[in-house]
C-alpha cells in the first residue's frame, strides 16, 4: 500500500526502534519471516522450481515492522514526487524509481544508524529493502509465502495465519497485518495491483475473489464475519504438460498415453475431486495437448488455467468473470456483475471448437452440456465430487438448481449424452505421519479413476463403467489408476484413430514401475 504521510522527523525515534529490534532475539518457536523449505521428492515439486536453499541459513528480517512503516514512509514520499514531477511514467517505470529510492533512503537511514555503534551486514540492509519494496509495490508481509513454492495454501482470520506445506504439516505464521483494518487494506491493495479495480471489500461488497499475478487464487470475506477472513490457494505449476505428472506420480505412462488420445479424439472429460487435489493442473496439462491450430474458448471465475497466455497451446479466447460493485438494480440483479452463465452465450458466438470450463459450480452448468452435446466434442471442465459416480449425481443437482425448470430424467439424460469420460483425481495426506525408518511422510496426488459414461441406463440414469481404477490381485494391491480392460467399442474405434495403442488397455498394473510409498497402506 502507497503511504503519502510526510516524512518524519523523528530519526532518533527509528534508531532508538531499530535498535531495540537488533538488541531482541527472535522468540523461541516463532517462524521466521521468510521460512526455509524442506526437501521434498520430485513427485512433489517439479524440477523448475526454485532452489530449496540451506536449512541452516535463513533469511531473518532484523528490525521490527514499526521500522518498516516509517522507512516505507520515508520511500511512499519520495515516490510520489518523482512520479508528480513525470506524467509520462508508466508503472514499470514507477517501480524502477522506487526500487532506486528505496535503496536510497534504506542506506542512508543504515548509514546514521551505524554512527550509534552497530552496523547491519550487507544481508540485513538487503532484506530490509526488499521487505520496503514489497510493502509498497508487492504484497507486503504475504510475499515471503507467495514467493515460496512449497506453499499450497495460505489461511489467515484476523492475526491468525494457517499455512500448507506441500512437502510438511501445516503451521502457523506471524500476523500478516498489525490490525484488522490493516489486513483489509493490504487484500485491497492487492485487488488494485492486479488491475481488478471493480473488485474491492467493502461493506457493500463484503466478499471478495481475485487472482494474485503468480496465479494464485485469493477469496476474502469480510463485515460478515467477526474477523476478515482470507484463503489463497497457490498453482505451484503452471506450464506442466502430462509428461510432467507422470514425472510427479500424478499419473503413469499408460495413462498419459490414452488421455492424450481422449483429448485428440475430442472426447468431452470432466476432471473431478476435491478440494486442492490438482484437478485444474490436470486440466490444464491435457489442454496443451489440443492441436495448436485449434480455436478454443476458456470460461472462469478468475484465470486459473492461463491458457491464453501459454505459446505451446492452443489458440485461446480467455473469459473471466466480474464481481459486482455492491448495488442491485430495479430488477434485483447485482449491477456490473457478469457469472459465467451470463458469458456462456458471447463464448459460444466465438467460433471455438471446443469450450473449456475452469470449474462447474452453478447454473452454467446447463449451457456447458449443451455445448459438449451440440459442438465437435472435446470440450472439457472440472467439477468438485467426492468420488467419480457422485460427480453424476453432482451434475444431475446442479441441472435441477439451475431454476430452468429442468426435471430429474432430462438432467441425467442431458448428462448421458453430452460426457464421454469422468478423471477422478485422489489426494491422500500424510505430511502428519512419520515412517517406521523415521522419514516423513508426504501429500501423494494421483488420478484413481477414469469413468466412461455408455449412455442412458437402468432407470433413465446414466450407464458407466471403468476404463482405469485400482486393482488387488495375488496380494498385491495399486490405489493409482490401471487399465481394466472396459471400453465401449464404439469409443475405443474413435481414441485408435486418434493414436491410441490398444495394447495399453491389456496391461493389468500400467506402467507404475514401483509400488507407491505411503506410510499407512492403501
């Protein structure tokens, strides 16, 4: 957040602060500003994540946030004469010059300081200027878990901060904010850094939803609940392909193999699971193996697939929702609202081949049928579902609260004919449990099932079968998904035409070439 306050005279105030920052040694227990990751396997982390760096040497801010303030103080004033003394300077500009005058300011304040007998080390006067520069120009306290790969989820209410661990348990964190009223302001800040100024909270718009510029995912609440209340959900990986998940563990050779024909034979795939299991990176990895030459049109809430922005894929005309400001109009609607329902019409004027939905979550679910129905196929969406036979039911809900008058048996017969496969993606957690050699455990995400959907059945329902799922046999056991051999005549014609390998659905354990490693078998 940019501070326009005057500058403040009180220097031997700051010292006196700082100097009692440097005298104080961290509590015992409390994590450190920029926490330093723990190794983690290949499955978890791709290879082009950053360097996890020396555990025995992390990067500790040295001075309190008081500091910070009046520093970043110091810096928002100088900034902003420079930028009233150039009109034409763009924001890239501005950063620049603020980088420049926030080296200024922070070594000229190091440089009196140490006239009182301690000096701060090169490493300490960095951190310093990068902890300024992130309250001005960046995400302020939040950044140091923004900028770390390992962290999937960050959880705050008020001044108490949550943090997942891809590689670790969950732990706790610092305050991100000094008051409430602060934290609002810096989830504000950060609406308008991302060019998202009709998002705001405020008491008319107590709610929240934007994406960060790393792609993460932020829903905040706030004037409705007793503290506010923030999530935001990391994309650790963004340009991965399905060579990459089997590289992960998500998923094995063979697998990958008939997804990329399923994709190129223009079958129409629900990726379904939980929360936070890697279904829109499962998504997005099968995106990229629709033909370049391809028009494809994306629907979403916030971008979370980044297709558009990706060269390797296909041609992409990106939609992205739009919250209200807060007013309803004479007809009750929320004005300046735009729902992915309401753009499913323009999306489909756009001369697409396929449509691409990021998540399925309310009455564009109706429009998103009808387009796998009607269209060429090959269109695809996620949808949250606790197993892949519920995801039916789950659509079959969402068609009936659609408030069209849509009954039950046109749902599931809406359904039969417009989804050809249903991805089940499994998450199982054991970063709490330790091994009995000692080695802690780890978050293994892997696809359990592939569903396909053979049309109306028994009582007008949907009729299915399992294309991959776990299989036991002659004691051994794989929870990961191997083929089972089931697949409609009809739609295997289709995938070998589209370059699959038969033979693949003949191996009875896939491609895994080791068994997976849990501490608690599955």
């Amino acid at each position: 957040m940019t501070d326009t306050r005057p500058e403040s005279p009180a220097t031997d105030h700051l010292n006196a602060l700082f100097a009692q920052a440097l005298s104080q040694r961290p509590a015992q227990g409390a994590p450190a500003l920029r926490t330093v990751p723990a190794q983690v396997s290949p499955v978890g982390l791709p290879d082009s994540a950053v360097t996890v760096p020396d555990i025995a040497a992390p990067s500790v801010l040295p001075v309190g946030h008081e500091v910070l303030a009046e520093l970043r103080s110091r810096a928002s004033v100088k900034i902003g004469e420079a930028a009233g003394a150039d009109a034409s300077m763009t924001e890239q500009d501005r950063r620049q010059r603020g980088q420049s005058i926030i080296m200024q300011v922070v070594s000229e304040w190091a440089t009196k300081y140490a006239a009182s007998g301690q000096d701060l080390t090169p490493a300490q006067e960095r951190a310093v200027r990068e902890a300024v520069f992130d309250e001005l120009f960046r995400a302020g306290r939040l950044q140091p878990l923004l900028d770390d790969p390992y962290v999937e989820n960050i959880i705050i209410y008020g001044d108490k901060v949550r943090v997942d661990y891809a590689d670790r348990p969950t732990r706790t964190w610092d305050p991100i904010a000094k008051t409430d009223r602060d934290l609002i302001n810096l989830i504000n800040h950060l609406a308008r850094m991302q060019g998202q100024g009709e998002r705001a909270l405020t008491p008319a718009t107590p709610n929240l939803n934007l994406r960060l510029a790393d792609g993460s995912r932020l829903a905040a609440s706030a004037y409705i609940t007793p503290r506010p209340s923030i999530v935001i959900r990391r994309h650790r990986t963004r340009g991965q392909g399905l060579d990459d998940l089997v590289r992960w563990g998500t998923i094995d050779a063979s697998l990958a193999h008939f997804l990329r024909a399923a994709v190129k034979g223009r079958k129409n795939i629900l990726v379904v699971g939980s929360q936070g299991v890697g279904k829109t990176s499962l998504l997005r990895a099968m995106a990229r193996e629709i033909p370049r030459h391809e028009r494809v049109g994306t629907l979403e809430s916030e971008y979370e697939l980044h297709l558009h922005e990706d060269s390797e894929g296909p041609e992409v005309v990106a939609y992205e929702g739009r919250e209200s400001n807060g007013e309803r109009g004479p007809d009750g609607r929320l004005q300046g609202e735009l729902t992915l329902s309401d753009l499913f019409p323009q999306l489909l004027r756009m001369s697409l081949r396929r449509v691409i939905v990021g998540e399925v979550r309310s009455k564009e679910v109706v429009p998103m049928l009808h387009a796998m129905n009607e269209g060429e196929g090959g269109s695809m969406a996620t949808l949250h579902a606790r197993s892949p036979q519920l995801s039916i039911e789950r659509l079959a809900t969402l068609c009936l609260e659609a408030g069209i008058g849509m009954t039950e048996p046109l749902a599931y017969r809406l359904i039969a004919q417009a989804v050809d496969f249903v991805v089940y993606v499994r998450l199982v957690d054991e970063t709490e449990l330790v091994g009995p050699d000692g080695k802690p455990g780890r978050k293994h995400r892997f696809v359990s099932h592939v569903m396909e959907i053979t049309g109306v059945g028994e009582g007008g329902r949907p009729s299915h079968q399992m294309v991959f799922a776990p299989r036991e046999q002659d004691g051994r056991r794989e929870p990961r998904a191997v083929p089972h051999g089931n697949i409609s005549q009809s739609c295997v014609e289709d995938l070998i035409r589209a370059g699959l390998d038969r033979s693949i659905l003949q191996r009875p354990w896939g491609s895994w070439g080791a068994p997976l490693e849990t501490v608690v078998p599955l």
